[in-house]
C-alpha cells in the first residue's frame, strides 16, 4: 500500500503518510488513492480542490462551512512549511473543542484527513508555503463560518513567538462557545 494511516490524539483525524520514492531524478508520490483510502475509513467523495499560497507568518482559519454543506479535508503543504490545526466542533463529541495540530511540508510530504464537523486552520512557518486540499464539499459562501484562532477556550499551542497576519474576516470570528450551527 502506498500510504500509512495513523489516527491522531483525535481519533476521528488521520495523519496519510505517502511513500516517496525517490531516485537520481527526482521524486514519486500517490497524494489519493480512492480504494486505499476507503480501506482506511476515509470515504467521503471529495468534490473540489483548492489551493492557497501564503508568505511566512500568515495564519489562515480557524474555518469551516455549516450543515448541510460541512466539508471533510484532506490536506497537504507542497512546497514549504506550516502548522496545521483542527479542531473538533461537533457538539456530540466526547472531544468537543478538542484541537490536533501537524507540521505539513514539503520535506515529509504528509497529508492531513480531516473529516466534516471540525474546524481548520494553519499558520506559515517558512517563507513562503503552498498548499493543496481536496473537499468534500464544494465552497459554499452561504455556509461559510470561523472560530477566533487564539480562542481562549480552545487554547491552541501554534508553536509561533510572533503575531500572525490574518485577514480582516479572521479577526472578527466568534468564540467556539458563541456558535450557533
């Protein structure tokens, strides 16, 4: 099989370790593989995919779309470095507010799976980073939502000594505890 799977601190998200093969050219790598991922209870039908580039200090999220259009993410960083966080905003969950973070970049070429029901964000590391997410959903502006980055309650360590640069969305997002839907 092309890829490890490990479930992280919050079982729900898996941590897709590819094989790379390498050799005197280059580089090889599978990023998706419907069946292999199925096998490892990944199944959502991915719909659209994205792409960002940000520069170094930029922190994008903590975003997520509401029901019903609520997105699973399988993301990675393929060129440079960032932090990448999620955390869990289903009600129900015995890890409600619960967050996970993973370093993402092109050095160990990771791919985060995070499932619908958890909020996303990442925080740029290097000078620059380039990054690519399949969605289960498509973008809906409709349905578009946040939580505050450094929300109190939620308390995430992003691991960086300086203010992050947000856009103006960003820094008005409500706390986790002020979500409605």
């Amino acid at each position: 099989m092309p890829f490890d799977f490990i479930s992280l601190e919050i079982p729900d998200i898996k941590l897709v370790i590819p094989k790379v093969f390498k050799d005197d050219r280059g580089f090889f790598l599978e990023s998706y593989k419907k069946s292999d991922f199925i096998a490892n209870g990944i199944a959502d039908d991915f719909k659209q995919d994205n792409y960002s580039k940000s520069s170094k200090g930029v922190l994008r999220g903590l975003h997520y779309q509401a029901s019903p259009k609520e997105q699973a993410k399988l993301v990675r960083c393929c060129r440079g470095k960032i932090f990448d966080v999620a955390v869990d905003i289903r009600k129900s969950s015995k890890t409600f507010g619960h967050w996970v973070g993973e370093i993402l970049s092109e050095e160990n070429n990771h791919i985060l799976y995070i499932p619908a029901g958890f909020a996303h964000g990442f925080v740029v590391l290097s000078d620059t980073a380039e990054i690519i997410y399949k969605t289960s959903n498509e973008y809906s502006k409709e349905h578009d939502r946040g939580i505050l980055w450094n929300d109190p309650d939620i308390n995430i360590n992003w691991g960086i000594d300086f203010m992050p640069v947000l856009s103006e969305k960003d820094k008005i997002q409500p706390l986790l505890k002020d979500i409605k839907d």
